[in-house]
C-alpha cells in the first residue's frame, strides 16, 4: 500500500489528523449543540452550521493566496493549527446561556467559530498543495491518486474517534450529576422555560413524559420544574464544551507532528523559484493557452463538486436531525452516527484502491473525471435508499414526527441498520470523488498557483455548505422524502453533466 510512495506522505497525513479529531467533533455535534445551548430552532443553527463551513473552506482561498504570494506554506500552515487552537480554547468555556447574557455569548461562540474556520483555511489547502508537491517528482507521479487516497485515509482517522468524544463526555457529567441522556428533552426544556409559553399539550405531555426519566420530579411544582430544566440544560451543555477541550489537544499534537516533521516536506515556494529560472518568457508565454485550458477544465470540476458537498454535507444537518428525531437513539447518542462515515472510509479505501489498480494492470483504467462522475451516481443511490424507506415508513415532516405522542414515535423509530446503509454508499461516493478530487487539483494547477488552486477546490465546497440550511428547511415542512428526491435529483444531474463533458476533461487533462 506504502510501496512507490514518497516518505513526506504519512508525517503530512499526520499532521492533518489533530484538524479532522476537531473537524468531525463540530460535524457531529454544532447543530444540536447550538440548539440545546441556545434554544435556537434547527432552521437558525442550520444556518449557522452552512456559514461556519462555507467559512472553512472559502476562507482556504485567502489562505491559498496568502501563502502563494509570501512563499511561505509552511509558515502559513504553522499559523493555522494555532488560531484552529485559539477558537476551540474560546468554545470549551462552559458558560451558562440566559436571557441576560444569551446575545453576548453566542456572538461570542460564533467569532470562535470564525478563529475555527479561519486558522483551517490557513491551514488546510496549503498542506494539501505540499501533499500535491510530494507527486511532482516524476518518481512519484504515477501514485498520485494513490497517494491522495492514503493521505484521505489517514487524515480520517481521527474523525473516526471524534464524533465519540461529546456523547461520552456529556453522558459522563451527567451521571455525575444525577441526570440522565435524552436526545429530545432540550428542546423541550427550553419551550418550557420560554417567556412566549410555545408548548402545545402534545409536548407538554411529552416533557413529563421524559422529566421522570431524565432524573427530574413531574409531581413537582412548576419553579422546581423550571429550576431542574435550568440545571440540565447547563449540565448537557457543559458536557460538550469539554469535549472541545479534546479538540484543543488534538490540535496541538497535529501542531507537534508538523513542527519536527516540516523539514522532511517540499517547499513549494523553493520549486517555484527554480522553476522560474528555468522557463523563459517566451516560453511562459506559449504555456499560456495550456494553463487556460486547465484551469477551465478546474472549473468545470469544481462546479460539479459543490452540488456533491451540498448533498454529503447533510450528514451535519439533516441527516443528523434524522438520527436524531427517526433513529433509536437510547444506546447509540445520534453525534456518534458521525463516526460511520470516516469508518468506512478507512475500511473502504484499500478495497477501492485495489479496484483502480485492478482495471489498471487489465488495462481498463478509469480517468479521474469519470471517478467523479460515477461518485456522483453513488451519491444519487444512498438518496435513493433514503427516499425509497422513508416512503415505506410513512415518515411525515421532522416538525409534525416530534410533535407525536410518545408511543407513537417509538413506534415508528428506525434500526441502525438505515444509517449504516446510506453511510457505506456517501462514503464509497466520497472516495471516488473527494482524494480524487485533490488529486486532479494537483495535477491541472500551475506550480506559481498550487496553494490557490487548492483553495479554490475547498472554495467549492463552501458554496456547497452555503446552501447547507436548505436540507433542514425542507426536512421540517414537508415529508422527509422530500428532502432526499431533492439530493438525489441533484447528484443525478451533476452525474450527467459530468459525463457530458468527460471527453473534453480528459483529453484536457491527459
């Protein structure tokens, strides 16, 4: 697997893990911790969540340009990994949110979100564009899809641990503190606890339904009710803010690695410079309509990426509303549901990279464009699924579910066995198209561009995040089926797009 592969690969892989631990901690957990902080609606946090995302990935273009116009991607990266540290070190201070200082505190929350989103776009495209530089060596070249698989698998790892981390750490305090999880009872206790007085009776009697069970008393009187709601509001919140202590951790080995590997990397800056003592003007000049028809051939990739982020990214939003609200949840919290994804990952990519390399030695190799473009077909197929079962089900609008007696919900509640289906068919999706992708950014960029052009790729993905909020919206105001035809049509017509301009990628890119 490591075989014909430069020795620079798995110290960056390394390097990258301590940003993916935090990466899928916030994945797993922002939507409903930001609704179970704050009382927001999910249609509110949902936004936040596509800002915060869209944020990581087009602020990698600042980050890209940075480091392209001082040369300097090593410094660039080390810069990063501690704003990263600096933003999660605000999020894990337990504060409680009240009327009084609600305003203040998630202004507060949301400027370490932007410290989060800003350090990894100083970070994140400009290791990969290192990663891109390892396969410049002609050595190397013929690996590079390879090695950005490799590279994917390792960076995954830690999001594999992550998404654990919260529920474990939020279980833990509370026990500590005489209480019990329950993945509804915030949203009720916040209602509850609202001036405005929102609850209907099916959520009053939902509420003391739960209160009994999560360590409350329902023969109390309605201060002590509220007290109690207060109590275990604070505790379940305190709980996740640890969690981000964790991730401060991970961020500072991923800084460690770096630090007493950096010197083993490529410096991009140092290939530029020989590079332009190398070529001519003249000879610059006629390289001109070879890099403009490239960086078309980008493009049209990269327009082609955002509609497949704005379907896999659901796994923050909506999917995880779904786990949430039509999953059995009392043994399996639905943040841990997180870990399947960067699972799969790791246990897939070998079987897929041995598949590529099977149709390689028959002969029958598959170019990266088409990798894309059959990706986006799998995608399709997990919505499929999604829709297929969830019209079997009868499953209504998230609003209309939740609001449901209690024994009717459960009645109705999922196995595990659905998230684990769609799961294995994003992720074999994603690695058909995601490590290709960085792959295919490596090797149409020009050298003087490597840090831009890997921003732009993660540019992409942002304005996928950007439309983030729309899963949720659909999910809470009409039958969830709905939501899912609508990833679905989009991954299908990506798929044909691509197809339809496969050969012109490919003779562009040959």
């Amino acid at each position: 697997m490591f075989k014909n592969h430069p020795k620079g690969l798995i110290p960056a892989a390394l390097s990258n893990m301590g940003e993916r631990f935090g990466y899928y901690i916030m994945n797993a957990v922002l939507v409903l911790f930001l609704c179970s902080k704050f009382g927001l609606s999910e249609e509110t946090s949902a936004l936040i969540y596509s800002f915060f995302y869209a944020g990581i990935y087009i602020l990698a273009l600042v980050g890209g340009t940075i480091a392209d116009r001082t040369q300097n991607y090593k410094g660039t990266i080390i810069s990063g990994l501690l704003i990263m540290t600096l933003g999660y070190i605000v999020l894990a201070i337990p504060v409680l949110a009240t009327e009084g200082n609600t305003t203040w505190l998630l202004v507060m929350t949301c400027a370490a979100l932007f410290l989060i989103a800003f350090g990894n776009g100083l970070f994140k495209g400009n290791l990969q564009a290192i990663v891109g530089q390892l396969y410049d060596n002609p050595k190397y070249a013929s690996q590079r899809d390879a090695g950005f698989q490799i590279f994917y698998v390792f960076i995954n790892v830690g999001g594999v641990i992550a998404p654990f981390v919260a529920p474990m750490l939020r279980s833990w305090w509370l026990d500590a503190n005489g209480m019990s999880y329950n993945a509804s009872f915030p949203a009720l206790c916040h209602q509850f606890l609202s001036v405005t007085d929102t609850m209907t009776e099916e959520n009053m009697e939902n509420f003391y339904a739960l209160l009994s069970q999560v360590g409350g008393q329902a023969a109390a009187t309605r201060e002590a009710v509220s007290h109690f709601c207060t109590q275990y509001l604070d505790v379940f919140n305190t709980g996740i803010h640890y969690s981000f202590i964790a991730s401060v951790a991970a961020m500072l080995i991923s800084l460690c690695i770096f630090l007493a590997t950096k010197k083993g990397l490529p410096s991009p800056a140092k290939k530029a410079k020989a590079e332009d003592v190398k070529i001519s003007a003249e000879e610059k000049a006629a390289m001109a309509k070879e890099i403009k028809q490239r960086m078309g051939a980008l493009f049209a990739v990269l327009g082609i990426a955002v509609f497949f982020w704005f379907s896999f990214h659901q796994n923050g939003t909506s999917m995880s509303l779904f786990a949430r609200d039509f999953v059995i949840t009392k043994s399996i919290a639905p943040e841990i549901w997180q870990a399947v994804n960067p699972f799969f990952v790791i246990v897939l990519t070998p079987f897929v990279m041995m598949f590529f390399t099977s149709l390689s030695r028959k002969g029958r190799e598959i170019s990266t464009p088409k990798k894309i473009a059959i990706g986006m077909g799998l995608a399709s197929i997990a919505y499929l699924f999604m829709t297929l079962y969830s019209l079997y089900m009868g499953y209504p609008s998230g609003t209309e579910f939740r609001a449901l007696p209690e024994a009717a919900r459960t009645a109705m509640l999922s196995g595990p066995w659905v998230l684990i289906l769609y799961y294995f068919f994003m992720t074999v999706a994603e690695l058909f198209i995601s490590p290709l992708g960085l792959s295919f950014v490596s090797k149409v960029a020009p050298s003087h561009m490597q840090g831009l052009c890997q921003g732009l790729w993660l540019g992409a993905t942002a304005v996928g995040n950007l439309m983030l909020w729309i899963g949720p919206l659909i999910y809470n105001a009409a039958p969830i089926w709905v939501a899912w035809v609508v990833f679905m049509s989009v991954c299908l017509i990506s798929m044909g797009a691509m197809f339809a301009m496969l050969k012109w990628l490919e003779r562009v890119t040959a």
